[in-house]
C-alpha cells in the first residue's frame, strides 16, 4: 500500500475529487494547509504573503494503483505549463491499514 499526499491550490480541490471518484478512488481525506514553496510565498504591492492556503489531500492505494491516481491528481490540478504553486505530490508506503469499525487489516 502506498499513500499519496498531494497539496494543491484550493479552486482545484473539487475538480480532482471528482476525477478521483470517477476513476473509482473514492475514500480521501481533505486537509485545510498553509505553506510556501519554490516561489517563496508572494508579493503583491508591498505586501508579502508568507504562507498561501492550500488543500492537502491524502489517499491510500494499492500499489498498482500509484500511477493512475498521480495522473489523475497531476492532470485536473494544474493550472497551466509550468506554473509555479499548483503544488507538489509526495508517494510513501503504508506499512499497515486497518478499519477501526471492525478491526480487519487491510483497504
């Protein structure tokens, strides 16, 4: 099992909820987050932000499944040809998952 993180732009969110859905991954856990990244923050006028919001979502799949779900998230996320801010993808592995309801191992 593998998790990915994936932190994108907040206008993007349901867009790649719903491609995840369609394509049949539909348990994601959704995270309000703040962050900066290669850009720094931004600068408008005289005023710095700092750290922009941003949604972090966080899905288990099977391994074989890695490919499909990044590709989804990498296609409906982003914004444009090399725009900085459309966020980042972070894969690594799930030793074990269970089901709290009724303790069986396993997605």
């Amino acid at each position: 099992m593998l998790m990915i993180r994936a932190i994108i732009r907040p206008e993007k969110t349901n867009s790649v909820l719903s491609e995840l859905l369609n394509a049949g991954f539909p348990a994601v856990t959704r995270l309000d987050v703040y962050g900066r990244g290669k850009q720094k923050g931004l600068t408008v006028g005289e005023i710095h932000y700092d750290e922009l919001p941003k949604q972090m979502l966080l899905i288990v799949v099977e391994d074989a499944d890695k490919d499909d779900v990044v590709s989804i998230v990498m296609r409906t996320a982003r914004t444009g040809e090399g725009h900085l801010g459309d966020g980042r993808i972070f894969v690594s592995p799930v030793e074990a998952a269970y089901t709290v309801s009724t303790g069986k191992a396993g997605l």
